[in-house]
C-alpha cells in the first residue's frame, strides 16, 4: 500500500469513528490557545479537522510513548493565515479517535503528499 493510501485509509477511518463517537480532544493549554488566537469555536476546529485531506499529512504513523496507545499521525493547515500542527490518534477499539495537538506550528511543516 502506498503512503498516500495509507494516509487516506487513516483519515477515513478517523472521520468515520467520529461520526460515530464524538473526537477527544487533549485539554492542554496550547491547544486551547491556539482557538482563542484563531478566534475560533471547538465545533469549526472539528469542522477543519473533518475536513483534512492527504494533502495536509505530515508524518506518521508514529508509535506513541505509550505502548497501549495506538499510533498517531501528524497533520498541518493553514487557517487564518497561520499554520496549524494536528496530531490524531485512532484511538481504541470500539472507542473515541484522538485529537492529541491542535495549536500554532513550533516549526515550519513539510508535507510530503502535497502536489508542487
């Protein structure tokens, strides 16, 4: 399977567990920053996190620190002009996927899927 599939298998999966269980979002103070900065509400921030696409892919799959925790994938977006660093996590099985990071970019992005 190539990297583009299996980024977009991910993000299906992602998207079709949310619509089923809500997304669990990590309560950290830089990913609350990041929707006061933007000046946005937790709905368009699942909103813009539905609509990733391949496109937006980062790295990943990565292992978490956790053993028991499934890996995570790494995404980025441009919104309002700022760049935007997205962590997500499938989470369990028969459970919530994950949105581990969503704050302002530390460091500029490379996204490898991106058509130059």
């Amino acid at each position: 399977m190539s990297l583009h599939d299996e980024v977009d298998a991910f993000l299906e999966d992602f998207k079709q567990k949310a619509r089923v269980f809500e997304i669990v979002f990590y309560p950290r103070l830089k990913n609350t920053d990041a929707l006061l900065g933007l000046g946005i509400a937790a709905q368009q921030r699942e909103d813009l996190i539905m609509d990733l696409a391949v496109e937006n892919y980062y790295r990943g799959p990565t292992q978490d620190n956790d053993p028991d925790r499934p890996a995570y994938y790494e995404f980025g977006a441009n919104i309002k002009n700022q760049e935007i660093y997205i962590k997500l996590s499938l989470g369990k099985f028969n459970k919530s996927p994950h949105c581990i990071s969503f704050h302002f970019a530390e460091y500029q992005l490379d996204y490898p899927l991106k058509e130059k």
